[in-house]
C-alpha cells in the first residue's frame, strides 16, 4: 500500500494596505499657476532665486540707474535749488542704453532657455495654457523694468521733498514720469521678449535686443539732426516712429507735457502724437500676439 506525501498549500493571493489615498486637499487652478510663474519670472529678471553670479548684472545695472537719480538729489538739495537739473520724463530717456543692456541681459534668459533646453511643454502639463504662460512672462519682464525705472523716479521725488521744492509741482512731474515708465515698460518689455523668443540661441536674442533699442535710437537721432541741419524740420517728428525709444519721447511729448528730446525740441504735436501713441499700442499688442504665435508652435 502506498503513501501519498502532500506538497506545499497553493499560495494565495494577499492585497496589502501600502498606504495609497485619495488626494482630499487644496485643488489649485490656473490662477495659481499664472501667479508662481509670473513671480517666478519677476524674481529671476533679478537674480533671485538663482546662483550668486545671475545676480551680479542685474544688480549693478540696478544701481547705475540709480546712481544719477543719487547724484541729481545730492546737487539739488546742496545748491538749494528750486527745481531738478532733470526732468522725471527724461531720466529713463538718459538712461536707455543702461535699459537696454538690461533687458538684453534678461529677456533670453526669461524665455529662450525654455525654448533652447524644450521645457515648454512641461509647463503646459499642468492645467495652464499658452496664453497663461505669456501673460504671466510678459507682465513678469514688464514689472522688473518698471522697478528699475521707477525707483529711481521715487529717489528723485524725495531728494526733491527734502530740498523743500514746490510739492505739487514734483508730484505732478513724478506722476508724469511714473505713466511715462509704465509704457516704456511694457513696450519695450514686449519687444524684448519678442526678440528673445525667435531664437532659442541666447547670443542672438542679446544682439538683437541692443541693435533694435539702442542702436534704432541713435540712427534715428543721427537722422533727425541731419534734417535739422538742413532745415527739414517738418519730418524730423516723423523719424521718430521708427525708435521704441522716440517713440516714447514722442508720447510723452504730446500727452504728458514734457520736453522733447528730439533735436531742437521739436517734438510732436498732439495730432501726430495720436499716431505715436497708436504706433506704441499696435506693437505692444503685435508682440503678445508673435509671442502667441511662438509658444503655439513650441508645444507638445
């Protein structure tokens, strides 16, 4: 008679508790997103956040617009004067080049590395669209320019409250100078980008950012003095459409009552400046909408 020796009991399938739930938290949006980015972007054009040597051009270039603006106030409240040497809507206009080096500094590394190193399509793995993604870079490079042309502005206005100059005066040529930065800001913060995007190389993006705001600026004042030197004086404001910065001069010129830094002083008339000002609105509205066109092209 045989035996039979049992084998091994069959396993049995076993469900473990690892410990997985369902996430029961803060579900945020958009919103949320537009805003880390935008103050992600708006940090960096400063270095913040970044390594210690990101932060080195910003910063100097920060404090050389401000070191006239120091200047100016030390001399004023010396000599006791009634008045600024400088008007508030011509501070930014003196200080264009120091502009431009900044935004060619920062506008490719706001969004050229994204293009160059293809992060893009991350961002859009969140609940986020490409219209966020602009707004949020756009008025991030728009608020770090109007910082670092604003400050300077404040700096000049309580040099003046100190000197004890006519306070209603300075508020009211403070109050022109801040509207005359708000749209320098966001015109050439535009522009900049724009720029910045149509490359991913960050070279490119830098030469092409100072050849369209600085070297513009002084081809178009070259040619103005030409035409005032020889007495054409009726299309000296009419090369001023084709500079950001005359652009500028022009606008606040025409609205804002200031002193024309175009040869002469002959800077437009209300009705030409409506064109000015037009000209200012389509580029701003043309650069969100090539920096549209751009993203919709570098998705998924």
């Amino acid at each position: 008679m045989s035996t039979h020796t049992p084998g091994p009991a069959p396993e049995t399938t076993r469900i473990h508790n690892i410990g997985y739930r369902n996430y029961e938290g803060r579900r945020l949006g958009r919103a949320y997103v537009r805003r880390s980015l935008y103050s992600q972007s708006l940090r960096g054009a400063y270095g913040l956040g970044r390594s210690a040597k990101s932060k080195v051009l910003p910063m100097i270039l920060f404090a050389l617009m401000c070191v006239p603006a120091a200047i100016v106030v030390a001399v004023a409240v010396a000599t006791k004067a009634k008045g600024l040497p400088l008007e508030y809507t011509s501070y930014a206009i003196f200080t264009q080049p120091i502009i431009g080096l900044y935004l060619a500094s920062q506008a490719p590394q706001s969004v050229s590395r994204d293009l160059r190193f293809k992060t893009v399509p991350l961002y859009f793995s969140r609940p986020i669209e490409r219209s966020d993604y602009v707004l949020a870079k756009f008025a991030a490079m728009a608020s770090a320019l109007f910082i670092l042309t604003g400050i300077p502005l404040v700096i000049l206005f309580a040099g003046s409250l100190l000197a004890k100059m006519d306070f209603s005066d300075q508020a009211a040529g403070f109050g022109q100078g801040l509207v005359s930065v708000a749209l320098m800001s966001v015109l050439f913060g535009g522009i900049a980008l724009v720029l910045a995007a149509l490359t991913p190389r960050r070279g490119f993006g830098v030469a092409a950012i100072i050849a369209t705001l600085t070297i513009t600026s002084v081809a178009v004042t070259v040619i103005q003095e030409i035409a005032r030197a020889t007495d054409a004086l009726d299309v000296i404001e009419w090369f001023g459409l084709f500079s950001p910065t005359t652009l500028i001069d022009g606008v606040q010129t025409a609205f804002l009552g200031a002193v024309s830094g175009f040869p002469g002083g002959q800077g437009p008339g209300t009705g030409v400046g409506v064109i000015y000002l037009l000209t200012v609105l389509a580029l701003i509205a043309g650069s969100y909408a090539v920096l549209m066109r751009r993203y919709r092209k570098a998705g998924l």
